[in-house]
C-alpha cells in the first residue's frame, strides 16, 4: 500500500500543469490596459517583448493582444496589424472574444487573419504535429509508471504470450482436408483426406484395370463383360465418393473459416531465487560430518576374521550400445 501511494503522488506529480507564475510587468500591462491607459500599457508590453522574459505560449499571445488593441485604439492600424500577425504566429486559432471585445477591433482582427490565412496553415499543421508527439511521450510516461507499477505490486504475474495465425481463404478449396488442417481439426481433415485416396485410388485402379482388359482392336473378351462391368460400376463410385468428399470438406471448412486464430499462452517462469539471509541474522551453519574415531579404538565395528569377508550385493544400471541393462554387483 505505501508503494501504491508512493506511485501515485508520483503520477500527479509527473503530469499535474506546472504551476504558472506571471511576469508582474504582464500584470501592469493588463490593469493599465483594462483601465483605458493604452499608451502605458503598450509601453509596458512593448519593453516585456523586447526583454525576452516571456517564455509561456499564453503570456505571449496575452502581450501580442494588449499590444495589438492599444494600437488599434490608439488609431495606429500598422502597429496593431503587426502585433496581431506576431499573435497568430504563436497561436494561429486564436479568436477574439466579442463579449470583451469591441466588434470594429474583433472585425479588425479577423481580417488580419484572412489575410494571412495561407501562411497560418503550415504554423497550424506544426502545433497539431508538436501536440501529438507531447500526448505520444505523456502516454508513454505514464505507461512506464503504470507498468512498473504492476511490475512491483505482482511479482508473480504470469507473462503472456499471444500468438495469431492467419489463415488463407484459397486454402479452403484445395483438397485432402486441407481446409480442416488449416483450421486445426485434425480428426476431420484426416477423415476427409482417406475417403478421397480411397475414391481416387479406386476410380483410377478400376480405369486401368478395364483398360489392360482390352485386346489390341479395344474390345473385350465376351467372359470378360461382366468383370468389366463391375470395375465399371467401381470406378463412378470411386468418382463419387472422391467429388462428395471434395465438396463437402469445402463446404466444411467454408462454413468454420476463420480469417485468424488467436491464443494466449503463459509463458514459464523461471524459478525463485534463494534470499540471501538478513544482516542482523546469523547465516545457518553448515552440516559437520561426524568426528571420526579415533584409530586407537579397539574394537572394530564389525569383526573380520582372516577366513570371514562380508559383502552387499547391489542392482547396478547398466547402459550399452544395444539398449539398457541391470547389473549385479558386489561391495565388500
């Protein structure tokens, strides 16, 4: 839990807006201006321009329109023209509002941006370039935290892998079950696939068997009609159960087509790794063999006589170059 809110502060702090500070001459600016002092406040906006202090996109366009509706005011159409083409450069959507606005300066204004219209509309195609490389990175960012995130808070989370096959539409006419193959049934492709060997192997060994019956004019011998007759009747049933197999397994794999299959699969995951033991812990000691006894110990555990020897027999494994074995072995 300490995680999680940890994580989160860090995402309001990651895409919450920057707090913005106004430059205090932009201020002064504005009250003079709101107040009718147009000759100050375009004093005022001029020298904040010219200083470079405004780095902020909206303090800009706010300075380009006190400075453009002094001029105006102030009956000075160049200067107000040229503040006015300095704000649409920087913001070329920008409108003025007519609740704030009178309509002669609002008019004014529009004109200067039908003017211009042709070399706004590259300005306009950056600024849409330049807002969705900004949302492209903001989404990565916080795909990166939120990934983390759940990297940390489940551990054990299985990876998934998904795999898609994509499966073709001209592969459900060609025969031998080729269709059901495709989409992974087996039994039925297989079923479809022997009826029509059969058939076909039937209808062609039936033909040729009819045809190495004929004598060297192509007729048949009279006691031969009714073999021939019979391989005859062999022969279409061969066709006829190779053309039925062939349209039913097409229609088949028609019916139960799937342009792609789509499965998920857990991937293994490797297995934990032993935790080192704590600093304040003492590490488990190891096993001790067992001490030895001494060699001057006199009585032996099992006694030996020079007539007596005792031995285990044992099951011995035994692999060769002709397959596996059991052996007998000794120990002694």
């Amino acid at each position: 839990m300490r995680l999680a809110r940890l994580v989160c502060i860090s995402l309001v702090l990651a895409f919450a807006p920057a707090a913005h500070a106004e430059s205090d001459l932009l201020k002064n600016a504005r009250n003079t201006f709101e107040y009718g002092n147009y000759d100050e406040s375009l004093r005022l906006t001029e020298t904040l321009l010219a200083s470079h202090q405004l780095s902020a996109e909206r303090d800009l366009v706010e300075a380009y329109r006190i400075a453009g509706l002094s001029d105006f005011y102030l009956s000075r159409p160049e200067g107000a023209r040229r503040h006015f083409v300095a704000l649409l450069s920087v913001d070329p959507d920008y409108a003025m509002d007519p609740f704030l606005v009178p309509p002669p300066a609002v008019a004014f204004f529009d004109g200067v941006k039908r003017d211009n219209e042709s070399l706004l509309a590259p300005i306009r195609e950056r600024r849409k370039a330049l807002a969705e490389q900004e949302r492209l990175a903001d989404e990565a960012r916080r795909k990166l935290i939120e990934e983390n995130l759940m990297r940390q808070l489940e551990p054990e989370r299985p990876v998934l892998v998904q795999t898609v096959e994509v499966h073709t539409f001209a592969t459900n006419f060609v025969p031998f079950g080729a269709g059901q193959f495709q989409e992974n049934r087996p039994v039925l492709g297989s079923v479809f696939a022997g009826t029509q060997v059969i058939g076909l192997a039937t209808a062609i060994g039936s033909f040729a068997k009819i045809e190495s019956l004929r004598d060297e004019h192509g007729y048949f011998a009279q006691a031969d009609i009714g073999t021939v007759n019979n391989l005859v009747t062999a022969k279409w049933l061969g066709v006829g159960m190779l053309s039925a197999s062939v349209v039913l397994g097409i229609a088949d794999s028609l019916w139960h087509y799937e342009p792609t299959t789509t499965r998920i699969e857990a991937l293994p995951q490797p297995p934990h790794k032993a935790s080192a033991p704590k600093p304040d812990q003492p590490p488990a000691p190891s096993p001790q063999p067992p001490p030895a006894k001494p060699a001057s110990d006199p009585t032996p555990s099992v006694p030996v006589t020079p007539h007596t020897q005792l031995f285990h027999p044992t099951l011995v494994p035994v692999a060769t170059d002709r397959g596996l074995g059991i052996g007998l072995g000794f120990r002694f």
